[in-house]
C-alpha cells in the first residue's frame, strides 16, 4: 500500500510498496530526492497549456537546463514530491517553487543580488545579523530539509552550485561559541530567531543546546525556531523515534516557567502543502508551542486572492498563525516568481476584512540593501511606470532619511 500526502493511493508507482511507518520516518524521506526518482514520476506526455514542451524528456531537458543556471541546488523530500501534481508538472504552483524550468526563467532586474538585505553587512560575527536594535538572526547552519529557487540567502544557503561558490555557516563549535558571545555582550538583545538555512535540519542535541544557551542569558526573553519543517517533512514532528520535537517542547516548557516565549516560525506558501500527515502534526505542536506562519508571495503559486485566501484560512484552521507575507526579495535567477509591489497591495485590500484581525498576516517588503520590514503598504512613493517604490526605515537608520529602493521585476512593466 501506498501512502502519501492524502492517504493510501497509487500515486507514485516507485513508493507503492513503502509502508506508512516508512514514509512518516523522517530518515526514510532525507534517504530519497529528485534524482533517484524525477524520471519515474512523470508521464510520457505532459500537458503543455501554450508550452513548447510536451514530452518528459523535454520537460527532464528543460529543468536540467535551467539547474545549471540556478543559484540554488536542488533537494526535495517526497512530502513534498507527493503533492505535486505529475500528470500537470509545468501549471503546478508546488513544483515551481523548488525546481526551475528553462524556458520559463527570465532576465534578472539589473538591481538584484545575491544577498538583497545585505546580511554579511550587518553581521558582526559570521552567522549573525544583527540589523535590528534589539533582535537579532542567528543562522545555525546553512542546510535545508528542502532547497527553495526563491531563497533570500542564496549567497550562503546549500551546496554550491555552478553559478553560486556559497558562504558556508556550518554549525561548528567555533562559529557558535562566537555567536552565543556576542548575545551575551549585547544587552540591549531581547529577541534571537535561530534560522539558517533550517533549524529542522539540526540534531535534537543542537535544538537542545542553542535553547539552553539562549534561555540561560537573562536579556533574552523570546527566541523562535524558523523552519520549513512543518510544510515540506511533517513526519519528524510525529515520528516516535526521532526527538527533535520532544526537545522543542521541552524547551519551550522550560522557557514558559522562566517567563521566556519560546515559538516555531514556518513556512507555507501554498494550500496544497497542507496534507494529512501537515494536520497531525501541526496538532501536536498546537498543544504545546506558538506556531506561526510566513509566506512569500510568488508569481503562479499564491498570487491571486482565492488562494491566498484558502492558505490563510487553511492555517488558522490548524492553528497556526498567519504572520506575514513577504513580498519576493530582489534576489537573483527567480524573476519568474518575482510579483510587482502593487500585486501584494491588491491583495492585502482584498484579503482584509475576510477573516479575524488576529488571523491576518502582515503584508511585507524586506527592503533591499537592509532596511529592515516594512508594511508594504507604508511605501513614500510608488512609480508603477519604472517599478520603483520607496520606503523610509528610521528605527534601522537611526532616525536618517535614508531611502530605500524596491523595483519591480522588468517583466510587469509597461512596454
């Protein structure tokens, strides 16, 4: 029997002999990627819907075409092989998040970069980005269950790739004893978010010891745990044998007797991430800790209201807090995903109203060059002929006028 995202069914031939207890092990699904299964899954004739590719080796072509390009490599977890739709690859909003085609990529905008926000500027020590007066970001390890196109750390996050040679933040003893001294020193931190790359894709012994240390230094009163986790390989979060999310909850237990809010930030982008497996396991972690959720808005996946709409409705209904969507970064070799700022405006006024306050994310611009999140909505001037909006960010620049620059992507301009 076969069973993936929405129960027993023959959807994958290549897993129809796995069991369930295999497939919700977490060690089970690292132990498959794409590689090993791409050519099985699709079907000799894939839908083209105006594409000139309509057979799978085109389409196999096509993403290998486009890999060479990409800034980011490629890793999947069959969670997330399993809910994208096979016979329907090319108009499938999972599959475009995680593995390019050629000929849907287009130009970059002459004003991206490989880290937008300027984060190794802001980085008094290597892995933490200290950008806002009393919060800081510590980047663990710059590994990931899943290897998103869009990632705004493509400059450090994953294997190297043949147009990227990544910063690497391996999570060495070194680097973090660094880390955790400078927390320390910084007395004016109250607010660390451990990220990375992934928190999920740390050992339970690492949770463990990034929670104590945070918890034991009495400036600190909340941290979060950032990761895709949930939304791309829930199985670690139900599987009896591996205790990454007995530690988180110890620690957030622990943290709750010292007045401290421990949380888990996570990251769904579309309804159809959501499976049986993602409930069960948003359940347990509902009993126990805060879970929010950040969305980034991409061209084709969750850009139009319907959508967004039944993501936001989706995640409340399994208790997780809809926190913010992220208006795409100015990153390269994903322009195709990359939405204009009047996108997410449009949005936000229709979205508003259609669910309780409390369940209403914040809809963002993380300002390029490191001016820190905004409420797109606060832009000094927008410019829709050039695709430029401005932004003023007086808590990061102390109260300057500096301005921050946001351009839309070259291809939703006019002419």
């Amino acid at each position: 029997m076969c069973y993936l995202a929405y129960g027993p069914c023959p959807k994958i031939p290549l897993w129809n002999g796995v069991s369930e207890n295999d497939f919700v092990s977490y060690r089970w699904q690292l132990r498959e990627f794409l590689a090993s299964t791409l050519p099985d899954l699709l079907p000799s004739k894939i839908p083209s819907c105006g594409s000139t590719l309509g057979t799978r080796d085109e389409f196999i072509d096509s993403v290998s075409e486009a890999i060479a390009l990409a800034p980011m490599a490629i890793r999947l977890t069959p969670h997330i092989m399993s809910v994208i739709d096979w016979s329907n690859p090319i108009n499938d909003p999972v599959r475009r998040q995680f593995i390019p085609m050629k000929n849907e990529l287009v130009p970059n905008h002459p004003r991206l970069k490989l880290d937008s926000l300027n984060e190794e500027h802001d980085s008094p020590v290597k892995g933490l980005v200290h950008r806002y007066p009393t919060k800081a970001l510590f980047l663990a390890t710059s590994v990931c269950n899943v290897y998103c196109r869009f990632c705004t750390r493509s400059y450090a996050v994953g294997a190297n790739t043949s147009t990227v040679t990544k910063a690497s933040l391996k999570p060495t003893k070194r680097r973090w004893d660094e880390v955790f001294s400078y927390i320390k020193n910084t007395p004016q931190l109250n607010d660390i978010v451990v990220s990375g790359g992934d928190s999920y894709y740390l050992s339970p012994e690492q949770l463990y010891d990034i929670g104590e240390r945070l918890l034991s230094i009495p400036h600190i009163k909340r941290f979060r745990y950032a990761t895709k986790g949930l939304a791309v390989c829930p199985s670690r979060i139900t599987d009896p044998n591996d205790t990454w999310s007995a530690v988180l909850i110890a620690i957030s237990d622990k943290g709750k007797k010292m007045g401290k809010a421990v949380a888990v930030h996570t990251h769904f982008n579309h309804p159809n991430e959501i499976a049986w497996t993602t409930q069960r396991a948003a359940q347990e972690l509902f009993e126990k800790v805060t879970v929010r959720n950040q969305t980034v808005l991409l061209r084709g996946v969750n850009d139009d209201v319907s959508t967004m709409s039944t993501l936001i409705k989706s995640l409340a209904d399994m208790n997780i807090q809809p926190y913010y969507v992220y208006q795409g970064d100015m990153v390269r070799g994903v322009e195709d995903l990359r939405t204009p700022l009047s996108t997410i405006l449009d949005l936000e006024m229709q979205l508003r109203g259609t669910i309780g306050g409390f369940l209403t994310p914040q809809f963002i611009v993380d300002l390029p060059g490191g001016g820190g999140k905004r409420l797109a909505s606060t832009y000094q001037t927008y410019d829709r002929a050039t695709g430029v909006s401005t932004f003023l960010a007086p808590a990061i620049t102390g109260g300057s006028e500096q301005v921050f620059e946001y351009h839309d992507p070259g291809w939703s301009l006019p002419g």
